[in-house]
C-alpha cells in the first residue's frame, strides 16, 4: 500500500510522514530529500547517476550519509532550484516510483499523489496558513519568522507555478489542515483514513 502525502513547505509533511510510517510499520519515502541530495551533489553532476537510499531516518547519497549536510538553509534554496527543473523531477519521479513498486510506503512531497503515485491507495494533502507553516520552520531552523515567511512565499510561488509537476492536490486527495494541532493528531486522523481504506 502507498500512502502519499502531498502539500507546501512547513505544512508537517515531514513530522507527520515519518511517524505515520513508524506507527503503520510502513517504509518513509522523503522525496525533498532526493532533491536536497541532488542540490548537495553539485550542478556539474547528473542526476541520473546518482544512488540516493534511505537507511530509517538516514540519507545516504552515493553511500555517505549527507542526512545533516541536507538540512542547511543554503542546501533548501538550491533544492527548491533544482526541483523545478523538469529534467530533474522526471529523473526522481522515476527513482521514487522505482522504490514504491514494492512493499508498504508512506511517501512525502509536493507531487507524490498528483504524478509519481497517482494510483496511490490513499492520498492526504497537508495544508497550514504561512504563518502559521512559517512559524513552524523558523522554530525548526531557529531562524527569524520575518525572513523564514518571505522565503516561503518565493518557494510556494516557485512550486505551484512551475510547468513540471506544480504543487496542487490531487483530485481524490483528502485535505488536512494542520492548523492548531499537534502531529500526533494529525497522524491519528490519517492513520484512521488508511484503516478505512484497507479494511
């Protein structure tokens, strides 16, 4: 079964993604990761040529583990650069379905549900206001919300308007508004919507 979580930067899609998965004992997919990995590898590489696996909570990019060296505030910018880029994006499309074949996956990004698993059992779009999703990701990076809140709307600009696979729910995705809760309320919400889809 592949449960695809979709939605903006600073919605939840990581937090909550990552404790569905331990609590439904399902494999984590974070594709912001494969981009974040392909940033981190440099322009001069090819994305294709790349081996980027996930080890429990561990980015590993050609064997190494670069799961802090992606977190950085630079690695994001360049991530959200390159994901635009339709070349890359059908390069990692193709990664990520390869690992969804097989097994129980929740998988998180901004195209899971729309173009990478549109067959998906189950797709759940994760939405927050910008201050409230800004607040979030400053308190994350410890960073000023001020700065964090402009940089998320360029981003939000950059992923809903691009031509390759811009940032919207699918049209069978059950949208959650994370607003005010915690994320283990929102995991419970969606682990309820999987039970009902596989009974």
């Amino acid at each position: 079964m592949v449960v695809a979580i979709d939605g903006p930067a600073g919605a939840g899609k990581s937090t909550v993604a990552r404790a569905l998965a331990r609590a439904l004992g399902f494999t984590y997919l974070d594709s912001g990761a494969m981009y974040r990995s392909v940033a981190l590898a440099g322009p001069m590489v090819d994305p294709a040529s790349l081996d980027i696996a996930f080890d429990g909570d561990r980015v590993l990019l050609d064997g190494r583990d670069v799961t802090q060296a992606i977190r950085t505030p630079e690695v994001s910018e360049a991530a959200s650069r390159v994901a635009a880029n339709p070349n890359v994006r059908e390069v990692m499309a193709a990664k990520q379905r390869e690992l969804l074949a097989d097994g129980d996956w929740v998988a998180e990004g901004r195209d899971i549900g729309t173009v990478v698993a549109p067959d998906a059992e189950l797709k759940v779009f994760l939405t927050a206001s910008p201050e409230e999703r800004a607040r979030r990701r400053a308190a994350e990076l410890g960073a000023d919300v001020q700065s964090v809140l402009a940089e998320q709307a360029i981003r939000d600009e950059r992923d809903s308007t691009r031509a390759a696979s811009p940032l919207r729910p699918a049209p069978d995705a059950v949208e959650v508004d994370t607003g005010g809760k915690r994320a283990d309320e929102v995991v419970d919400e969606i682990a309820r919507l999987v039970a009902s889809r596989a009974s």
